[in-house]
C-alpha cells in the first residue's frame, strides 16, 4: 500500500500495525458520500465521471499487480468533484499476483468425477444428468460437484466467471469485471446486481442476466486444461 500511495485518485498511506490478530490502516481522511445511496439517483454524466476516475484509479494500482476491487473501496465526493481510492480489502481478500497462482497440492484437489469428464483423446465432453437445463435453478447433481479449492479474490456480487469458475490463474482483469458490475449497477440504479448466496449461485445469476454461452465456453477450455492438460 506504501508503494502505490498518492498515486492518481488513490489517498495516501500513512501507517499500518499489527494487534493481535487484527490490523490497523492508517489513511488520510478523504471526505465522501455514501455511495450505494447515490446510486439510485445519481446523474448519468456524473456515473461516468465517477467510472473515468475509477479507471485512472485501476489502471495504477493494476501496475503493481494488485487486484480486489469492490465498490466501498472507491470513494467519491459530490460537493469536492473529487474522487479517491480507499483501497483497503481485507487481508484474506487482497491478492498481490507477481506471477501466476501455484495450485494447491493434489491431496486437496479434487477432480470432477468421469460422469462430468471422460479424460480421452480426442477430448470428449460429457454432461451430467441434471435439471439445470429444465429449470431456472441449480440443481442437486450440479450442487453436490466436488470443489476445487483455489485463491480466491473480490467480493460476492463482483467476482469474475474465472473467480467463480476457480481458474488458477486469477489476472488483473477480475477487476475490470467488477468495475463492469459497479457501471451496472449505475446504469440500473439497483445495488447489489447480483446477490449470490455462493458461487454456483453466482454463475447462475449471471448465466440469466447476461447468457450462458460465454460461460459454458470458458468453462470447457478450463476443465481441458485442468484435466487434460491443452492450453
């Protein structure tokens, strides 16, 4: 945070303890408005003023490979016009990339079962029996799939179909998603867009809202690599 203080829109850092368990930021004081009561009545010119400065903001701290935007942590001031970033995630939700995620040791891992997957070659894509293509739900079947226990970054209603999807390698862009998300949510005067109780949840809100057919692609590229091993 020292490094990419009183960068462009971001506030300056001041200092940072430890006690216990618990760590304390120090910042400079940036007077702003709450922004989720702005949002449903904020002018249109000003939503895009607000996401011009959001990206000034992003493109900074991104060249520090610094990732986990949410909307609490870009402040802004109708009164001042100005715009800071309090970018201050938690700690278990900040991740710093200085190079692609490792994958947890294979004990951890577990592997979608063969009914989802039949590692052969030619590749060939077998769907599980289930309901999701009947129902406007996730179903059991898909419910009880095994996790694949990777990082994890952003913050429920802004994570990334990669985040979502557990992909290793989890880049920058996840935060222009969430900025996509934040223009939204301006756009509809509605917050939160998505409101997810888990991830597969998540993947279902934004397979309705926005298609499936993107998803299911990137979702088939990644189970090859995962289990087949072609980039």
């Amino acid at each position: 945070m020292r490094t990419i203080s009183g960068g462009p829109n971001v506030v300056e850092f001041i200092a940072a303890y430890r006690e216990l368990d618990r760590v304390f930021v120090v910042m400079n004081y940036f007077p702003h408005d709450d922004i989720f009561s702005l949002i449903h009545k904020i002018p249109l010119e000003e939503a895009l003023e607000y996401m011009r400065n959001l990206f000034i903001a992003l493109h900074h701290i991104h060249r520090y490979l610094l990732v986990d935007f949410g909307l609490s942590h870009f402040v802004t001031s109708n009164s001042s016009r100005k715009r800071s970033s309090d970018n201050s995630p938690s700690l278990k939700e900040n991740v710093v990339i200085a190079s692609p995620i490792e994958p947890p040791p294979a004990k951890r891992c577990k592997r979608l079962s063969d009914d989802v997957l039949m590692p052969t070659r030619p590749p060939f894509i077998k769907h599980p029996k289930c309901g999701c293509t009947s129902f406007a739900e996730v179903c059991d079947v898909c419910k009880e799939l095994p996790v694949k226990h990777v990082n994890k970054a952003g913050t429920p209603g802004y994570r990334a179909p990669e985040i979502l999807l557990r992909f290793d390698e989890q880049t920058t862009e996840i935060d222009i998603f969430a900025a996509g998300v934040t223009m939204l949510s301006f756009l509809l005067k509605k917050h939160p867009v998505f409101r997810p109780a888990n991830d597969v949840e998540a993947l279902a809100q934004m397979a309705t809202f926005l298609g499936s057919s993107a998803l299911v692609k990137v979702l088939l590229q990644q189970l090859l690599v995962d289990n087949i091993g072609i980039a």
